[in-house]
C-alpha cells in the first residue's frame, strides 16, 4: 500500500508546477466578448492581446477564437489566419459549430485539411502532420461519411494503404503483411486510451466500435513502441471522438438492410467554456448472409457429405453495442466506454472445418458459437499546461469478460470421438450413451481486470540554435486473469462436463507492468526536425519471469520548403506474447509459459508535397520491416513445444497515397506494393505472404452534386482491387468426404470491389443509401483459418438521421 501511494505522488509532481486558472483573466475575456458582441472589435483585441501569455486550458482556446473573429471583421486576413493556427494547435480537434461566422468555419476547414492539419498521437502532443516523425493517415469525419464503411476494418482497408483483411474467428486485419490468429499486432486507443485485451492482445475493428461518435482517426503506419509499448508492433490507431459543443444536441440515426440487418446510433452532446459533455449509444445486428452448399459447391468441406448453410458476416442473438461518454470540468476529463461483439464464424472452429447449424446450438453465457468479448473501459485523468510546461496525469481501469464458443461437428465419425477429461473429473455413467455423436462443442470462457495510472510532462525551450520540447512519463499497471472455466457438450444443448479448478485450461495469476519513457523533439534550424524516443517496459509475469524491452526511436524531418519534407526514421516495437498463450494448460498450446515477446525493427523513407491552391496532396513511402521471435505454432523443438518463438520475416515495399479536393469534389487513390525477403517458420508461399496480396489499390471519388442553404445532395463510390493471394490448403483436417484436401499452391484471384452511395442532408435530417459488393462478385479471404472464408455479396444499408 506504501509503494502505491509514493508512486500516487510521483504521479502528481510533473504537475505541480503548473498554477491555477486566474479569476481576472476569466472576467477579462467576458469583457472583451462583451465588446465583440457591441462592435468594438480593437477595443476587445486590445483587452485579450494584453494578457494573451497568460491564458491557460479552454480559457485560451476561446481567446484565440474570438480575436480570430474580431481580425475576420476588420478583413486583416494575415492575423485571422495566424490566430485560427494557433487555435487548432491548442486544439487539434476543433470543429466549426452553427455559431460560427461561414467565412471563419471555411478557413478552419481549410487549414485543417491542409498541411496545417493537427494531430497528437505520433508524438502525444499536437502537432501538425508535417512534423509527425512516421507516415501517417488522417481519417476525418467527412472522410468517414464519404467512405460509407460500416466498421473500423472497411475504413482502415480503404484509407490506410498497406492494411489487408484477415480472415478469422474475428474480424482481423494486416498491416504490411503481419498478422496473427486475431487483431494483435495494432494498438487500437479510444481518446488515447488502449482498447487491446491484457488476456490476447486483440481489439478486432468490427461493430463494437460506432464510427458515428468519432471525429477523427489518426493512423501512425509505423512501430510506436517508444511511446506506447506493448502491442505498437506494426501501427496505432487513435479514435478521436466528437466532442459535446461539436454535436450541440440530440442526434438519433436509425438503418436497416437485407439480411435482416438492423443498427440504431443515439449521440448526445453540450459543452461550454469549463464543461463538455458527449454521449454515445450503438447497436447493430445482423442475421447475415444465409450461403446454401451442396456437397460439390465451392467453400463445401468437411468428412460428412450433408448439404448444409452457413451465415457470413453474421452478429446476431445478442447484438453487437457501444456505449460510452466524454466529460470534461475545466482541466479534468473522465472517460467511460463498454462494448461487446461475436461474429458468427461460418465453419466450425474446432478440428475438421465444415458447415453446422449455427442456430441448433444452445446459448451459453449469452450468446451462441462464436468468440464473444464484453470491455468495458473507464479512464479520469487531470491535465495542466503553462508557457513552458504541461502536464497529464491519469488512472484508468479495465474490465472484460469473454467466452470462446467453438463447435466441433453436428456430426462425429465414431473415429473422432474423443473427449479429453482431467484426472478427478467424474462422468454420469447415463450420459455416455450417444456421447459425443452430435452437436459438439467448447466453451472457454474467462474474467480478467487491469487498473493502473500514467504521468508525463512536457518542457518547452528554445535557444538561440535550438527550439524544441522534452517529453518523459511513466505508466503502471496491475492485471488480473481472475476467473476461467472450460464447458464441453454434445447433442447441440448438453453439457458433458465443466472441469474443476484441478484441471482448469487457464491459469489464474497477476501481472505487474512498469514503464518509463522520454522524447526530445527539437528544430535544428529552419528546414530539420528532430524526433528520438526511447522507453523502457518491465513486466512481472504470473509465472515469476520477467520481462524488459527497450524501445528507441529516431526521426529527422526535412523541409524542403513549406509544401515538401522527407522523412527518414528507425523504430524498434514489441508485442509480447499474449497471457492466454502463456498460462494456457492445454496440451495443444505446450510451451506457451516459455514465450518470448516478438520484435520488429523498421525504417521509413518518405516524401510528401501538396499544393494547396489546386488542393492536390500526395506522399510516398518507402519501408523495411524485419521481425523477429514470432511466435509459431507447430514447429518442431527439442522440448517437444508446440508453441515457440522460432518465426522470423523480413519485407521491404513501396506504398502511396494522392487526394484532391477542390470545390465539390472529393478524390483519394492509395496503393501499396510488397515484397518479401526472406523468411522462417511464417505463412508464406514462395515469395508471398499468404492472404495478403502483393499490390493493393483502393480508390474513393465523392460529388457534391447539390448544394443549397437547405439542401445538400452527394453521391460516392469506391472501389478496392487487390492482385491474386495465396491461401494453401495444407492441414491434415481439411477434409472431402473421406479424402484429404491438399493443395500447398491454392490460390484465391485478383479482385474488384465496388461500393456506392449518396447521402441526402434537408436541415436538421439526412437520408442515407449504401450499396456494398455492387456487382454481387463472389469471393474469398485467406488468414488464420484451415481454409479461405466466404465474403458477403451484394448488401445494402439505408439510414435516416435527425439533429434535435
């Protein structure tokens, strides 16, 4: 308890410096709005110019706001400009409301879909995406309209070049060709607060997360571990969300589409100088796509030659939610969040792959087959900042409950009937009687929490040579797996047996995980940026093995001139290896209490120019990434492991991306081409990766085809093309009838997809159609499964929205 609270303390110094917010300044800016309000323009200029220095938090942002606004209306331009600059620095996420003057709201859009646009993940401070020390992509809100995805894997697919889909028990993606059984090689964050599961590391993009709350994604394509640690490997995705002044009531968004497809979004939000506040509630299910197949169809697999269906895209008996809200009280922000998705998988998940009756199957724990996770997150953190320091400090907990639902067969083959029972465990003799014939299946399921807090201040300096800031923090974390248990039955609602505590699958036990971390960023003159970081994670496993990674990172920025830079930077991440890898029990995952966390190195080149006046950007990048220890399945040792860190895998591509926006006009093009060097104990095929296709290209073009002081009218479309992917067929369950399916060359061809939409705005309502898969191409995705997965044809969405 003592150690908690000296570190609770050292928690709070980088903030004691950093003084409190003075009456007169408050009263002072009520003055000076009051003479905006009556005209006095240089009168309220002259009020807020005076003490300018001194404006700290909100108070500060609101003073840049309205002497942007009294320059707008004396038509000096320059000082308009400069003052909306230094507001979106203070606030990268600033969006013009209805009380916003026009010509005001279109420099703020203009600045911020320039190169002045602002971001604070790449370096946890604002900054604009010229200075960020790693290629990255902005998703805006309007981006997120124009795309039409319904979920965070369809906006990341489409918008970050380099990101493939994955097939899996969950929806999964890759970035540069890495990937595992599920989402755990990128750190997904919330307002800058991690989404990952402590038990698997994964966060899958899919419908737990509502994209009608969000404002902005900001996509760091590199390793963060440096100042994100664990899970960082490959990218971070930070989901910025509205805030309460930005949605200014009441807004409820009802869709439906085929499949029995139904969603609801309810956002509510006020703010004023010292409060905000920001609601947000989603639900979504959906039957999915019912596929009929018959013995001699494509996709048809398994040991019994029984017709069946299958559901794709599936998310239906519980729905898939979130819920969640942002406060703000002047300097002290509070975050809450829960949400829960299960994807319906379409083959059986345990052993032989093959069609079975998703609905036959009872529910248990709340849902029926399919891996099924509830988190819930909340964080309260206190942030500071003055003319030469800022400060955060924060305490954040998590909770989550997952079940894993996994069916064998409907049907056995008396040679396949196996259950594996514990010694101790006692069996009714009555229930043996047709055990294990039919309706088989697993459940795992288990209840873990993680609690802790961070600090971290930030220095500003310059000299007459050096201009720049010194970031260092510390992070702390205490998790625990608290409970778990292993359900096995037969007969689609019998339980054969729960195994006891002796012979549970998950082992229970405490993790304690500590970090410091530092950054200097500073300008070398006026064309070089310099960006280095380095963090140090110690982690204490249950087992009592210890963990330390050092993670550095070096970047330097060039500015050729104020529309061009290149980029040059090096990385080192980590991800290590997942607890339900590491205290599993299970015979099928042996050696898991001995793996290593796996390790990435990386370096970027990259140029980006744009101009401004045709309001054409482009960027190219250039990388190299070599990993190392990653963990493997199946790969032989003198242990006898059937887990091991003996993978390794070296890529080198090329990716770019081109947008134009002009007028009424909305146009991007990315593209992304691999190549793979070598590599040991990964899913690769010759040269290429398995399931990821060499090049990738999407393409976006959005139409304002009308637009009215009441009506608006816009058409869109995209269009994603992907070469050929290999997804060999080389398990010994993969089965026909009584003959192993082998092909080690089985490819999956090259393909097209072409999504549609408009979006009708009349005041306060929109009206929305979506076409997904236009042309109905069939098709299917390689991953972590035996065999390539089905993908949805044609489907459709339309939504009503209305503003209150």
């Amino acid at each position: 308890m003592r150690t908690w609270f000296v570190y609770l303390l050292l928690l709070l110094l980088p903030c004691a410096a950093i003084g409190q917010e003075n009456s007169d300044l408050r009263q002072r800016y009520l003055q000076a709005e009051a003479e905006y309000g009556i005209g006095h323009f240089d009168a309220s200029i002259s009020l807020l110019e005076e003490q300018i220095g001194n404006f700290r938090g909100t108070l500060k942002e609101s003073a840049y706001r309205l002497l942007a606004l009294c320059y707008l209306n004396k038509d000096n331009m320059p000082e308009a400009e400069r003052y909306i600059s230094l507001l979106l620095k203070e606030d990268p996420y600033y969006n013009v409301t209805i009380h916003d003057p026009l010509r005001f709201a279109d420099i703020v859009e203009r600045f911020k879909k320039g190169g002045n646009a602002t971001i604070t993940t790449a370096s946890q401070q604002a900054e604009s995406i010229d200075e960020a020390p790693v290629p990255v992509t902005v998703i805006t809100e309007q981006m997120i309209q124009d795309s039409g995805a319904k979920t965070l894997a369809e906006l990341l697919t489409l918008y970050v070049p380099g990101m493939s889909l994955i097939s899996g028990s969950e929806l999964n993606v890759a970035l540069h060709g890495v990937y595992s059984s599920s989402q755990e090689k990128i750190l997904i964050l919330l307002d800058g607060h991690r989404l990952n599961s402590r038990a698997t590391n994964s966060e899958a993009p899919d419908f737990r997360t509502s994209l009608k709350k969000v404002q902005q994604i900001e996509v760091l394509r590199g390793p963060a571990s440096s100042l994100y640690g664990n899970v960082a490997l490959t990218a971070v995705v930070n989901i910025i969300t509205k805030k309460g002044f930005q949605v200014d009531g009441a807004q409820v968004s009802l869709a439906g589409g085929n499949n029995q497809t139904y969603r609801a979004d309810f956002l509510l939000g006020k703010g004023s100088f010292d409060f905000d506040f920001m609601g947000w509630a989603s639900v979504y299910i959906s039957r999915g796509e019912e596929r009929y197949l018959n013995a001699d169809d494509e996709g048809f697999y398994g040991k019994v030659l029984r017709p069946g269906s299958m559901y794709i895209g599936g998310y239906n008996h519980k729905p898939a939610y979130d819920i969640g809200f942002t406060a703000r009280w002047k300097d002290i922000n509070v975050l809450f969040n829960t949400q829960y998705a299960k994807k319906i998988p379409s083959y059986v998940t345990v052993r032989y792959p093959s069609l079975y009756d998703y609905d036959r199957y009872r529910i248990i724990n709340g849902s029926k087959p399919g891996h099924a996770r509830q988190a819930t997150h909340g964080e309260v953190n206190y942030e500071k900042s003055g003319e030469k320091w800022s400060g955060k400090v924060s305490a954040f907990i998590d909770i989550e409950s997952c079940s894993y639902y996994d069916v064998a067969a409907d049907t056995l083959l008396a040679g396949d009937r196996y259950l594996p029972v514990g010694p101790g465990e006692v069996l009714d003799s009555t229930i043996k009687v047709g055990m294990g014939e039919n309706g088989v299946y697993q459940v795992q399921a288990w209840n873990d929490y993680v609690y802790g807090g961070s600090a971290q201040a930030i220095y500003h300096f310059q000299t007459e040579k050096w201009k720049g800031n010194l970031l260092f923090g510390t992070q702390i974390e205490n998790y625990t797996m608290k409970d778990n248990t292993l359900i096995i039955g037969d007969h689609y609602d019998r339980i054969i047996i729960t195994y006891s505590d002796a012979n549970r699958s998950l082992l229970l036990g405490n993790e304690l995980n500590a970090s410091v971390f530092t950054q200097l960023k500073a300008s070398l003159g006026k064309k070089l940026i310099f960006n280095g970081g380095l963090r140090y994670d110690y982690k204490h496993r249950y087992n009592g093995k210890k963990l330390n990674e050092f993670s550095p990172r070096l970047s330097f920025i060039y500015y050729i001139n104020s529309n061009s830079h290149l980029k040059l930077g090096y990385s080192h991440s980590f991800v290590d290896a997942p607890f339900f890898y590491r205290a599993t029990t299970i015979a099928t995952y042996s050696g898991g209490n001995k793996l290593d966390a796996e390790q990435m190195n990386a370096v970027q080149f990259s140029f980006d120019q744009s101009f401004k006046e045709k309001g054409l950007k482009y960027e190219v990048n250039f990388y190299y990434n070599a990993l190392e220890d990653i963990v493997c399945y199946g790969v032989p040792n003198d242990a006898g492991d059937l887990l091991s860190n003996a993978g390794s895998l070296k890529v080198c591509g090329l990716e770019g991306t081109v947008s134009y926006e002009k007028a009424k006009w909305y146009a991007m093009m990315n593209f992304s081409y691999q190549h793979l060097i070598n590599s040991t104990n990964y899913t690769v095929t010759g040269s290429h990766i398995n399931a990821v296709p060499d090049f990738l290209m999407n393409c976006l073009c959005a139409y304002q085809v009308l637009k009215r002081k009441e009506h608006e009218l816009k058409v869109r479309g995209n269009l994603s093309f992907q070469t050929k992917q290999y997804a060999p067929l080389v398990s010994n369950q993969i089965y026909l009838g009584d003959q192993i399916v082998y092909d080690p060359e089985y490819q999956l061809g090259a393909r097209a997809i072409v999504n549609a939409g408009l979006d009708y705005h009349y005041k306060r309502a929109t009206a929305s159609v979506s076409i997904y898969n236009l042309f109905d191409t069939d098709y299917y995705q390689g991953g972590s499964t035996l065999v390539p997965q089905p993908q949805q044809g044609r489907n459709f969405m339309f939504t009503l929205s209305y503003l209150f």
